[in-house]
C-alpha cells in the first residue's frame, strides 16, 4: 500500500512537473522568423514617456538594442517610429510632466535611432508633441536638427523623395524611400508630417503617382490617422500654446489654437490614400492602444490601416515606465501578399522571469493581413 501511495505521488510529481516545463516552454518563444525567406518592419510606438523622464530612457535604448541585435535573425528591412518623438518641444520648466528639458528630451530619441545608423534605414514621423505652435497656429519644431539625412547614409541612399516643413525647409518628415527588390517586389516607404498640410498631400499624392513608382507596393506612415475604435481621425486639429506655463505648481491646458491648413484622418483618406492605388498598408499611432481597418480605394483595392500606441501601457505617461517597451514586427512572408503582424517587448522577453508576459496574442496584437 506504502509503495503504491509512493509511486502515485512520484507519477504525479513527474506530470507536473513535465507540465509545468512543457508550459514554460510555450508560453516564452523568442522571436524568429516563421518563414525563413521572410523580411520584417518594425513599428515603433509613440516614445515621448521614454524620453521625457531620465529614468525612462534606458528602456528605449533597450528596445533599439534589441533591434539592432535582431536585424539578421530577423532580416529587419525597415524600422518606422509614429511619432511624438519628444514630449514637449518648448520645455524648460521643471514640472509634474517629465524631468527632461526638451534638448534632453531630443538628444535621447536621436541617441536611441543612432544605434541604426550604417546599419538599417528608419524613418520617425513627426507627432503633435514634437511640434510648438504660435498664436496663429504656425508650427514650428527641432525635428531637424536631429533627424536629418547626413545621420544615417542608408537613409541617404534609399531616400528618393522629400518635400518641406512648414518653415519651407528640406526635411525627412515628409519624404520617401525606395527600397527594390524585396523577395522580388519593390517597396516606396513614405511618410508625412502630423496633420500633413494640403501642400503636403498634393506632394505626396503626386510622388505616390509618379510613373516610376507605378508597381511599387506603398506603406505610408503617419501620426495621427486610425482611433482605438478602428475608425478614421475627425474633427478640427489644434494644439497648446502655453501661456503661462504653470500655476501652482500646475501645467496649465491653454486655450487650444486650430492649425491651419491641417488634415485629420478622414481627410488623409480622402484626399491621399483613397485615390492612390498603390499604397496598401498605412501605420500610425498617436491614440493610445489599437486599431485596425481595410478600406477600398478608388481603384478597389484593399487599403489596411493599422494603429498601435502603447504609450499608456506600464502606467501612463505621469507615473509609469513609458510603454512596457512594447512595439511591433511585421513579418512580410515571400508570397508576397501575407504579413503577420506581432506584438511584443523587449523589456519583458529579456528576463526569464517576465518572459511569459513578452507577447501580446490577443487578436488586436497578433494578426495576418493579405495583399490582393
């Protein structure tokens, strides 16, 4: 009976056991490619919570690390970033709201790409928050004293097209690159400024017709465009003019001033997705969470649009950690029509003890698209 009893618990012991290692092993898989043929885009969320609290930044430099570490494994092709590259682009008031001035605040997000340089071309679009605004809603910004073309000599050398900002300088925040060949399909990478103006559109509406680009697939990428709700953005664009900055000790919400000339969402669609038949694939961020919708354009042809902003995640931006480090890989297989899109940290996949959070599996976070 002793023996029995014994033998029962060593059984059951062993069950456990090898469940417990055979769900371990399941529930952590570092990421690879499922198709060894397969190159990837990786999707940076909003960054603006790394970079605006000192102790927050090293997470964003893990994150590029990690990338950099992956660009073979992965064959990372491309990395895109959708935006709110800084918190603030006129701080220098401490507040409750980050403790880095925004010199601070750009020096880290240049520091966290410049990892890439000579080694992957990136594009970071510009967000509202990299943006100051004066009392007629002009917009101005330090986006290119940090990110310009002399960086990276990849982005020199893919970089096909570009128009200005709205000083009427040369800028990489509206521009495009080519990047031929791809498991034998040739890709045009665009991007346009937050809330692009109507000059901007009709430049990028052009570029996207342009004869050479005719058979080109085109992934654009912008700020502000897909909501949590898989819809497009509406309603006027506006932004913080602050005066005076703080009362109280308080961060004053300032009247918000119409920016003019700016398009939302709906209107990006309207005037520039919509009548362009080769672009397929649209990224953004800027509402925090997920988003995803498939439109047809004027031509019939699918359009996914795809939003991802995990800036809210780790505890919001006042108290938390940025982010998770969450961000994104888009697997583009060699059929040249699937891409399977997954959702994971670096953060979290470099510990064993919180590896079995490093993926996101549910289906707004892991999902397939196909290319008609």
């Amino acid at each position: 009976m002793k023996k029995n009893f014994l033998y029962v618990l060593l059984l059951a012991g062993s069950v456990l056991f090898h469940t417990s290692m055979a769900h371990a092993q399941s529930t952590y898989q570092k990421p690879t490619l499922e198709n060894k043929k397969s190159f990837t885009v990786i999707m940076l969320p909003d960054i603006q919570n790394y970079v605006k609290w000192g102790a927050n930044q090293p997470i964003l430099e893990l994150m590029s690390a990690w990338i950099d570490s992956n660009i073979d494994s992965l064959n990372i092709k491309m990395v895109l970033c959708m935006g709110d590259l800084v918190n603030n682009n006129e701080k220098i008031t401490n507040d409750y709201d980050g403790d880095q001035t925004t010199l601070q605040q750009w020096k880290a997000a240049a520091h966290a790409f410049d990892r890439f340089n000579g080694k992957i071309p990136y594009i970071a679009a510009t967000g509202n928050h990299d943006y100051s605004i004066d009392r007629e809603g002009n917009r101005t910004s330090l986006y290119n004293q940090f990110f310009n073309i002399e960086k990276n000599y990849l982005n020199q050398k893919y970089l096909v097209q570009n128009s200005r900002d709205e000083q009427g300088q040369q800028t990489l925040a509206n521009s495009a690159y080519e990047l031929k060949n791809l498991n034998g399909k040739d890709y045009l990478f665009m991007t346009v400024e937050y809330a692009p103006r109507d000059t901007v559109l009709n430049w990028a509406k052009k570029v996207a017709a342009m004869q050479e680009y005719k058979n080109h697939r085109i992934v654009m990428s912008t700020h502000s465009y897909v909501t949590t709700k898989d819809s497009l953005g509406g309603g006027d664009i506006s932004w913080l003019y602050w005066e005076p900055y703080r009362v109280n000790n308080m961060i004053q919400k300032s009247k918000r001033i119409t920016l003019p000339f700016a398009n939302n969402g709906k209107q990006i669609w309207e005037k520039f997705v919509k009548p362009s038949s080769n672009i397929e694939l649209v990224l953004s961020g800027h509402y925090s969470g997920e988003g995803y919708l498939k439109n047809k354009n004027d031509k019939g042809k699918s359009v996914h649009q795809i939003m991802f902003d995990a800036q809210s995640m780790g505890g919001g931006g006042r108290t938390g950690n940025g982010g998770d480090g969450w961000l994104r890989i888009l697997e583009f297989f060699p059929d040249n029509k699937t891409v399977k899109v997954r959702t994971f940290s670096p953060l979290f996949g470099i510990s064993p003890t919180s590896q079995p959070n490093a993926w996101k599996k549910d289906g707004r976070n892991e999902y397939i698209i196909r290319f008609e």
